[in-house]
C-alpha cells in the first residue's frame, strides 16, 4: 500500500511540475509575447487559474498533513 501512495504522489509532484514550467515558461510568454488583448486575457486568466491550483494544493497538503486543526478538539 505505501508504494502505491508513494507512486501516485511522486506522478501527482512530476504532473504539477511539469504544468508548472509548461505554463510559466512556454505557454504564459507566448501569450505575454503576442501582445494581443484576447492572448493577455488567456495570460491573465491562466495565471488566475494557476494560482489558485497551487492554493488549493497547498491548502491540502497542510490539511492533509494536520487533520485535527480548525475542525475538531
């Protein structure tokens, strides 16, 4: 059982990683680059969406990490 949750979090870190450096240094600067107003709209809304997934993944894991907190006694 630990391997397979161990697998799966090391493809969930490789997966969010990879998104990562795709968005931020491949998809993102295209946008910013064309210049358009519709290509910076997409740039804005990625970002937004970006943001807010690494938000959410960081509110897991602390959740994750401290079950107890906030919720019980």
């Amino acid at each position: 059982m630990f391997a397979i949750k161990l697998t799966l979090i090391l493809l969930g870190a490789l997966l969010y990683l990879v998104g990562t450096l795709g968005w931020l240094f491949w998809a993102g600067l295209e946008l910013l680059n064309t210049g358009t107003t519709e290509a910076l709209i997409y740039a804005f809304a990625g970002t937004c969406a970006w943001l807010l997934i690494t938000f959410g993944l960081a509110i897991h894991i602390i959740k994750k990490a401290r079950p107890t907190t906030g919720g019980g006694r």
